[in-house]
C-alpha cells in the first residue's frame, strides 16, 4: 500500500540555520499522526513543506506516492490544512469564508454551499452560518478553521496546533470531531503541545527536537520504554531518598524542590518509598505522554 507520506532525510535551511534536520516518517492510509516537539522543534516548518509552501531544501518527499516538486498542484488540491495561526477572512461571514475557499479549489457553487452546510453542521456551527467572522469566539473559530479544511474533501488533513488557546470544552468538542474523522478513516497529521490530546488521538507519533526525530511509536509503548508505567513525585527530597535512589540505579529526575522517580508496577521500590521516603507529600500515579516528552527533550525553556 503506498503511504500518504514519504519523507526521507528531509533538510530545510534558512541562510545557513538548518531548521528541519534530516527527517525520515512515514504515514499509512488512515493513520492519525503526531508530530511533536518543543518550541522551535521544526514542526511548523516541516508541515510547510509537506503542503508545498516551502521548498524542501534537501531529501525527498512524496505525498499519495507523488513527488512535492513535480506535482505539488495535484497533492495540494487533496490536502486540507488548518494553519498554526487563524487565517480567516475577518469580514466576511462564517459561510462565505468557506464558500471562497471552495472557489479556490474549482469547486461548482451548489455543490459547494451543500458542502458548507453539512461542515458547519457537523462543527456545531449551523447557527452562525451568517455571522461575521469577527464576532466569532475563539473556540467557533478553530471551528471554522477546521470545517474549512476539509471542504475539499480532503484525503490527508494537516494540522499545526488545532487546540491551541482553547477552553476545555472547545478542546474536547474538537477532539470528538477529529475522532469522528479518523473513525471515517481520514489520514491525519497533527501538531500538538498538549500531550494529553496527542495520547488520545494518534496512532503514532514523533518526538522532534533541533530538527530530528528522537523516538517513533504508538503513545502506549513510548510510554512504557521512556517513563517506566509509574511515577511518584515527591516534594522535599531527603538526602537519604537521594542516596537510596543512586544506589538502586533507578530512572529518575532531580529538580531540586520536587524528585521524579520512573518505575514499574512491578518494581517494589512504590512500597519503599510510600514506607521509608515519603517527606513533605508524595504522588504516585501512572506515567504519561508528558513524561515521556520531558525526559526526551529535557526541562530548559526553548527560543
Ligand atoms: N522563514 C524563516 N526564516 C528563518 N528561520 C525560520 C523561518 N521559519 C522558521 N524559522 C526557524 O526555524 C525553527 C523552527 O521553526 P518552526 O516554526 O518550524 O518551529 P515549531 O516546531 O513549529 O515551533 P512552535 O511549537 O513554536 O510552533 C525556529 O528556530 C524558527 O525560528
Ligand atoms: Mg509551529
């Protein structure tokens, strides 16, 4: 089966700055994709390319088993993309800021208002169908951002951050709408900073820093190879913790006012700690995707 993404050994440089280092991924058919990384990671950069609005400076990339360069006309009228940032036209209205869209891409205008119709239905949108863009809320128009990408019927939907800034509600109504997406068996690839969402959704994901990959896998088995499958934090570490922890060789992070201790299940070492260390307050609980992220990309702010 031929993938919807073939990137090998991708390099973009501006002036000399290698922003996307040697990049290798591919996504299957219906796959839901994660690219992850901190700030500057080159996440932005590498979805640029991938819908051909930035030039690959080195490597090669398919998209539906076409090349990037040759045929980036055809791969761009299959591709539905929801931008980092909010690209809508302000002043117009919630239906016509789609029915353009529609124009770019040829499609005849009854079949693009039926088209209109039933995304905006399907966003929760219908009621605003007349509005302008302006007096929309935050949430309404990621929305609208989202329903507009896929107004071509799109065979791969790219998108750079769609949760950011949002309440947890708009949050969790859009990731209902994107899990309904994959059930139809959408190809997806997402950008995300919230960790929790990239656990739910993605059937694999990349962790990016600097412009390369770090770790490839389904979230559940990143988790268990990079953060043990239980953590306990405690607060106001004693020396005498800080040497048990050295002598058992045991996974861990040191950030002075707070110890993180990775284990397992299985490990014994919950029970130690819970009986012998546990000083101002411990929690255990069970590792997660964030952890995984912090350990691999360490806790320095970015840029
Ligand atoms: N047009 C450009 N010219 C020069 N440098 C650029 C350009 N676009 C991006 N960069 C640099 O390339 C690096 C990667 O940027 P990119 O926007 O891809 O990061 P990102 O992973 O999307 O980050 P974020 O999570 O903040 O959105 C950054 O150091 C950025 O400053
Ligand atoms: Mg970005």
């Amino acid at each position: 089966m031929t993938a919807i993404i073939e990137a090998q050994n991708l390099i973009k440089r501006y002036d000399g700055f290698t922003a996307v280092d040697d990049l290798s991924f591919s996504v299957a058919p219906g796959e839901f994709f994660g690219l992850l990384g901190p700030n500057g990671a080159g996440k932005t950069t590498t979805i640029r390319m991938l819908y051909g609005f930035s030039p690959v400076t080195e490597g090669r990339l398919r998209v539906f088993g076409l090349d990037i360069d040759r045929d980036r006309r055809a791969i761009k009228a299959r591709i539905g993309v929801c931008q980092q940032d909010n690209t809508l036209d302000p002043d117009l209205s919630v239906e016509q800021n789609l029915l353009i869209f529609a124009g770019y891409f040829g499609i005849p205008a009854t079949e693009a208002r039926h088209r209109a119709g039933e995304l905006l239905d399907f966003f929760a949108l219908g009621h605003k169908k007349d509005a302008k863009v302006m007096a929309l809320s935050g949430g309404m128009a990621r929305r609208l951002i989202l329903a507009r990408a896929l107004i071509n019927e799109p065979d791969l939907l790219i998108l750079d951050e769609p949760t950011t800034g949002l309440d947890p509600q708009s949050r969790h109504q859009v990731w209902e709408k994107l899990a309904a997406l994959k059930q139809r068996g959408l190809t997806v690839l997402m950008t995300t900073h919230y960790m929790e969402e990239a656990a739910q959704l993605c059937d694999r994901l990349v962790i990016v820093d600097h412009g390369k990959i770090l770790v490839d896998g389904a979230p559940p088995d990143l988790i268990a190879r990079h953060a043990g499958g239980d953590v306990i934090e405690i607060e106001g570490p004693d020396q005498a913790l800080r040497d048990h922890i050295a002598r058992n060789n045991v996974a861990h992070d040191d950030l002075g006012r707070k110890l993180i201790v990775y284990t397992t299940a299985e490990s014994d070492m919950n029970t130690t700690i819970r009986n012998n260390f546990c000083t101002d307050r411990c929690t255990f609980r069970s590792s997660t995707l964030e952890d995984v992220f912090l350990r691999l990309t360490g806790r320095e702010l970015r840029e």
